[in-house]
C-alpha cells in the first residue's frame, strides 16, 4: 500500500471513529437542527434526538414537593420520533411510584446534549430547551401501543432489554397537556399540541406520526 497509503487509510478510520464518538447518545446528526422560526419541527427535533431529560413528579414522600430525577426516553425510532416521550421505569424508583399516586409530570429537555450548541452555555437562549407537562400514566398490558413504546425504547437504549426482570419495569408515557419552548431570544414560543403533532417540516426531518392512530392505553 505504501506509507502514503497506509497513512491515508488510518486517517479515514481515525476520521470515522472519531464521527462515531462525537454522535450524541450513539446516534449521529444526519439531521440539521429546523430553523428558530420552526417552533413546532424545533421542538419536534428536540424530542426525538435527545436520549434523556429530567422528569418531575410530585413526591409524596417529600409531602407533594416536586421531585426532578434524570430518565432516559425514547418517542420513537430514529429519525422517526412521535413526540411522545416513552419511559421503562420501576417502582423501586420514586419517580414511577410518584406517577402511580399522582400522574401530574413534566419532561425538561435540552439541546445541549445533542451537541449543536457549540460554545454556548446551555441557558443560551439560542441553546433551546422544552418543557412538556402533562400525565405520566402507565401503559396498559398487552396493547398496540406498549408495543411501539417497547420498540422505540429498546432500539434507542439496548440496555434496557437486559434490565432485571425481578424489578418489575414497566412502560409509561408523557400525555402531553402544555408545552414551554425556548429557542431563540424574546421568550418563550406559543405552541399548541396540534401545532407540536402536526408540525410544517419542510422535509426538515421525517418523523411517523404512527403513533398518532394508536388507541390511548
């Protein structure tokens, strides 16, 4: 092959390598970050390439203070989010036995993570972030949609599949009731739920709205 070649060639693995690295949560941008002026496919965007956030719940151990805990999601496969965030929790964890006794939640998510923010700190307001509020509620057993939740979580976290059966996980979902986005400078976006599940895209990103048609668990 010759040095030349053989440098080239380490290059080019160093190259691919290093690509793989700087993809967030395993999964690499091939999608452009949706232009501020896009609030909808923005926080569309923000969902389905985030891996986790914090979901708060309202603690009754703590006497209905509200109880932040950092929880992986998923709302669909790649590329093809929902919108719906997905959880796989336990009991032995206050968060699903928060949701159990009160079903009030929200899901704070940031950009930052996805790693488009650069040099910024992440309360930029060009570094955007949502808070979806609305019902942590529990799947019900042998349904259409504890199936899709089941797919999206395990295909984005692997992990999850191999969980101990004994700590009885269960399937849960965000019914989402408001959304707060921050993208750009000037405060929040006004965002309703049929602008966040119908958003203009511009073939910007491609999600399924699958989901959508599923029967409510």
């Amino acid at each position: 092959m010759g040095f030349i070649g053989c440098f080239y060639f380490l290059y080019m693995v160093l190259f691919i390598f290093v690509g793989f690295q700087d993809s967030t949560q395993g999964r690499l941008l091939l999608i452009k970050k949706p232009d501020p002026d896009n609030a909808a496919a923005t926080a569309r965007w923000l969902v389905s390439q985030n891996s986790w956030g914090v979901l708060n719940t309202i603690s009754m151990d703590l006497g209905g203070a509200p109880f932040g805990n950092v929880v992986s999601f998923s709302d669909g496969l790649p590329n093809e989010g929902s919108g719906i965030p997905y959880f796989y929790l336990t009991t032995l964890d206050p968060t699903a036995r928060n949701a159990l006794r009160d079903q009030r939640s929200s899901l704070t998510i940031s950009e930052y993570p996805i790693g488009t923010c650069g040099e910024k700190d992440p309360e930029n307001p060009s570094c955007a972030k949502i808070t979806l509020t609305g019902k942590l509620k529990l799947l019900k057993e042998d349904s259409e949609e504890i199936e899709f939740a089941r797919s999206a979580l395990f295909t984005k976290h692997p992990e999850m599949e191999g969980w101990p059966k004994g700590h009885n996980f269960q399937f849960f979902k965000l019914d989402i009731e408001d959304i707060f986005l921050i993208d750009w400078f000037g405060g929040p976006k006004p965002l309703t739920l049929d602008q966040y599940f119908h958003p203009k895209l511009n073939n910007v990103l491609p999600f399924s709205e699958y989901p959508s048609d599923l029967p409510l668990a």
